[in-house]
C-alpha cells in the first residue's frame, strides 16, 4: 500500500451524469484510503489534445507516486488499448489514443508504458461503453494500493502519439506559437512558455516584447488587474504560459480568438 495514495482524475464526462461518481465508487471498494482530486471533468467532448495539454500542465503538482487517470475515450470498446504509463515520478492510467503524448514529449529518465491485459484486476461485469468504470478506475485503485505495473501485461512501445504543437524559433529571433486552450472565464492559453520569452530577450532586463496575434498587437503585463482598460493584454501564467486576456473580460469572445491561432513575439530592431 502506498502511503497517502493520491488518485487524480481527468475526463470529458462533465457533472450531470454519474459518471464520475461511479468511478469513484470503484476506487474506493478497493482502495478505501485512496484521495480522490478531481483536476477537470470539463474537457471538451472527445477532445483528446486538449486532455494532453491540461495534464501535461497539471500533473507536476502533486506528490510523487501520484496516480492520474485520464479518460477522452472516443474509442472506447475498440480495438484501442488501455494502457499503464510509468514515468520517474508519477503514473498515468487510460486509453492508448494519444491522450498522454505530452507527458511522452517530456524528458524522463526512465518511461515505461503497459499494455493491460490482467483482466482479473477489472471489473467482473465489464461492458464496452464504460472503460472508465470496468477497467481504468479499478487499476489505478490496484496501483495505489502497490501493485506492480508489471503485473497488469506487457510493457509496449508502439504507443500511440498525437502530433502536438510546439512553439517554433525563426532565423530572425522570433518565436511562433499557438493558441492550445481556452479556460472558461475566457482567457486563451499558447503553447509560448516564460522560458521561450526570456530566450528571445537574451536575459536583457526590460525587453521591448511585441506580441502580435491576427493583427493585434498585445501588450504583456505581470498580472491581470494591471490591466488600464478593457483592451487585449498578455501575462505568463501560473503555469509559466504565455496568456492572452481582458480584464474582466472574456479575450476568445470579444476577439474571436480560436484554439490554433498563431501567436508570434519578437523584438522589434
């Protein structure tokens, strides 16, 4: 048994359905000391690079041996494998459909990934529309509770990757990247980290940044009530993401900004 075993969860199930509950149901029965955090149950419908970025941003802050089950399952019931994913510090359980290529874009210094095949380990009853309950559920509960990965099959390394997009550097010292999420107040999240900013200042204190989005050209701030009026501005989030916002406001609405739009900063010669 793992002390304090913490079980995260992360879906596209929302919370009208019982769904979620049932889940939790089935965690506990078999790990009753298991904590249970909700990251988000928001995810967009099948959305499964949106479920890529939200736990490759999430993840970090929990203890190690932490346990995130991540279900976008569009194709549940298929021939898509469930899948156990090892890395240095934490577990990841769910569908082998590209919902973890970000944690695979990460360095580790040592990634396992498990195909689960131990069917004495599900749910006795299991269906093929809820993989969530029958399969993903009570294996993350066997984990918290110190079973081996490799007892659940065979370690694969044919798992499947989504292409994801990553902030690109240009011969002039530019950075482009994209808008990759949109939180619910409105605010637009790019793939640009605080890191790719300071490269493009070059550690110079002061770096005269122009940020330009469809035109518009984004002044960055250190936090949002800094903001003098109820224009488009840019902060790096707690996340350490480049983020475009309206103070008060909801930036993807009033400037119809969308998840793929390119974002690109420099600084002007």
């Amino acid at each position: 048994m793992l002390a304090k075993p913490v079980i995260t969860l992360t879906t596209d199930f929302g919370d009208r359905d019982s769904f979620v509950g049932v889940m939790k149901g089935v965690i506990l029965q078999t790990n009753p000391d298991a904590t249970i955090v909700d990251i988000s149950h928001g995810i967009g419908s099948h959305d499964i690079r949106e479920a890529a970025f939200t736990i490759g941003m999430s993840y970090a802050y929990f203890p190690t041996n932490t346990i995130h089950m991540v279900v976008v399952d569009p194709g549940v019931g298929s021939e898509r494998r469930p899948i156990i994913v090892r890395t240095d510090h934490y577990a990841f359980v769910g569908p082998d459909n590209g919902v973890f290529s970000y944690i695979y874009s990460l360095k580790h210094e040592s990634l396992q990934v498990i195909h689960i095949t131990a069917e004495h380990y599900f749910i006795s009853a299991k269906g093929s529309t809820f993989h969530a309950r029958d399969i993903f559920a009570p294996t993350a509960a066997y984990l918290s509770r110190g079973i081996n990965i490799r007892n659940f099959g065979e370690r694969i390394n044919d798992y499947h990757k989504i292409p994801l997009p990553f902030p690109q550097k240009t011969a002039d010292n530019r950075i482009r990247g994209e808008v990759i999420l949109i939180d619910r107040f409105g605010n637009t999240i790019t793939n640009i980290k605080g890191s790719h900013i300071r490269a493009v200042c070059r550690g110079a204190p002061d770096c005269p940044l122009q940020i330009l989005i469809k035109d518009m050209r984004v002044t960055i701030l250190d936090y949002y009530a800094q903001a003098a009026d109820k224009g488009l501005y840019a902060v790096v989030n707690s996340s350490g993401y480049l983020e475009l916002f309206v103070f008060r406001g909801n930036a993807a609405f009033e400037h119809t900004i969308s998840i793929g739009d390119e974002v690109e900063i420099s600084v002007p010669l």
